[in-house]
C-alpha cells in the first residue's frame, strides 16, 4: 500500500536524540567512496524505519532495510550505540569474527591494541560465546604506542592489557609482543621495529604490496578528546613522519612524556582498524572526522585510513554531534 511520507525540518542530531529514538540498541551506516560528490543521503534504521535527507527536507518512511548511508567522502561504517554495553558486545563480535576470517586465510591473526579505554571495550571478549569459541592459538599481541615505563607500571599500556585482557584469554606468552622497556624511549622504538621487521620476514605479518610497510590484519584504537590516536599529537611533527614503522616521542602533551609509537604509514596499511570511541568529551574530535566541516590542519584521527576497512564504535554520546 502507498504512503506518504511525514516531512521534518528538525536536525538529525535532534532526531537521534529523541526519546523514540532513543529506545533503539544502535544506528549504523556505511560510508563509502565517490568519485563525486553526492547530493542526499539515506540513513536505515533497524526498526525499519527510514530516512531520507535532501535539499527539500528530511523525511521518514518505513522500510525493512539494512542499515546504511551514503556520504560524499570514504569515511568508514559507523555504527552508533545506545550505551557502551552494547558497543562492547558488537566489538567483540567484530573482532571474533575478523579473528575467525583471518585463521582461516592464512593460520594466524596479528592484532594491534591501544591504551585507553579500548581494553575496557574489549571485555565482552573474555566472556561466553566468545571465550570459547575463538582460536587463541593463531593471535598474535603488538601495540600501536606504548608508554616508556616499566611493564607493571601503572601508565604501562601492557600493563592496562595483561590485567583486562590477556590474563583472561589463553594467547600463547610467546605471540605476545610487547616493548623492551629497559631501554631508552629511541631503543625501545628501533628495538620494536627490529622485532616486526624479524617477523615480516618470518611471515608471521603480512606486507602491504601497495605500500611495502608491515599489514596487520586489525588495529583496535581508540581516541583522545584532543583527537589524537596511538601517540600521534594533534600538531606534532611525528604526525607527518612517513618513512619510519615506529618512532617515538620525548616530548608527549599528555603523561608520560616518553613513548614511543606506530606511524601512519603502517596504522594506514592495515588490513581492518576498528576506532571504539565513547563519551560526550570526545564527540568535537568524533565531528571533525565524521561531519562535513572542511580543516587545513587535519586532527590525527582524521588521517586514519586503511587500505581495507575502517569502522567507527560509537555510543550514542560521542555520536552526539553528528
């Protein structure tokens, strides 16, 4: 049967936050890219209901549909969550299945982990269906960044790791590749990228054909309110560093100051990043990347873009200016 449609002229950042709306688990939408630029935008909501945005409007029409939308730059899925329980529940599957997908392929899985809030994100992971039913023989354990601390130091990313992640699963201690942190921030930084080199050639990580810089099969990141990502700095001159695979900071604008820290050269090579970003601190930066806004001077999560799949996690409050 026909219908007309229902016409508003309300923001879609209202409409996300109202209570009906408000009531549903997630919203999620692909990004694609065009080679030109395109003039509206539907956004498919699980209910079925959805939404059509154009120069005569916006409107709503029910439609059983994935969900999706189309904007004008390569940006990524993002899926939006109505609180970080769920966000946590749909990271875990995600990276389950990549895990799954990978071992299959080629009989191992090389993940990168992040500080921050990204291991509280990943708990879903040591807990049923998902504890049992992953192969944690095939993964293998790095670290975009990581602090120049001892490893039972409280500001270790190690540490942070190993305490809600690792000492729950069964990975095996020698596919666990973290920093010698008996050396000095530049050691530890050429140390590291020895290592990776060692296991490039071992074939434990794939190699980008496209870029010649190491592959890893999922990055796991998360984000500061300052936009910045692994110890990349919103106006540091490391952000622009494209030859070296890690590189390290003395001089860090959040503590401690010494760490060191993948380039984007190989952040960007990567197979599958995953961006689990929660809280309303962080939703300028969420903006800057996802919206429409135009910035000379681009925030470092704005320079996150793998050669394969990027997929923004977002509860509903980093989301919120969008």
């Amino acid at each position: 049967m026909a219908s007309s449609p229902l016409h508003f002229s309300t923001p879609l950042r209202a409409l996300f936050l109202s209570p009906s709306l408000r009531r549903l688990p997630r919203i999620s939408f692909q990004a694609s890219l065009f080679s030109q630029p395109v003039t509206h935008k539907t956004v498919s909501i699980s209910t079925g209901i959805r939404g059509v945005s154009s120069s005569e409007g916006f409107s709503w029409r029910a439609k059983a549909s994935m969900a999706e939308t189309t904007t004008d730059k390569g940006k990524g899925k993002v899926e939006v969550f109505d609180s970080e329980e769920d966000l946590s529940v749909s990271l875990a599957k995600y990276t389950a299945d990549l895990a799954d997908k990978f071992s299959k392929e080629k009989g191992n899985f090389t993940v990168v982990l992040s500080g921050g809030s990204l291991i509280k994100s990943l708990r879903k992971l040591v807990e049923p269906p998902f504890v049992d039913s992953v192969d944690w023989s095939t993964w293998h354990i790095f670290w975009v960044d990581e602090r120049v601390v001892p490893k039972d130091h409280d500001d270790s990313n190690y540490k942070l790791a190993f305490d809600g992640f690792l000492s729950k699963v069964p990975i095996l201690p020698g596919n666990v590749y973290s920093i010698n942190d008996a050396l000095p921030a530049e050691g530890a930084a050429d140390d590291y990228e020895t290592c990776l080199k060692h296991l490039v050639k071992s074939g434990v990580i794939s190699v980008s054909a496209a870029t010649g810089f190491p592959k890893f099969d999922l990055m796991l990141l998360g984000m500061g309110p300052d936009g910045h990502v692994a110890s990349l700095f919103p106006g540091h001159p490391l952000v622009k560093e494209n030859e070296k695979w890690v590189t390290f900071i003395k001089d860090s604008p959040k503590p401690p100051p010494e760490r060191i820290t993948f380039t984007f050269p190989v952040i960007n090579s990567s197979a599958s990043i995953a961006l689990a970003v929660c809280g309303a601190g962080k939703a300028g930066p969420v903006h800057a990347a996802l919206g429409n806004s135009q910035n000379s001077n681009p925030l470092p999560v704005q320079m996150v873009s793998p050669e394969g799949e990027l997929v923004w996690f977002l509860d509903k409050d980093a989301a919120s200016k969008l």
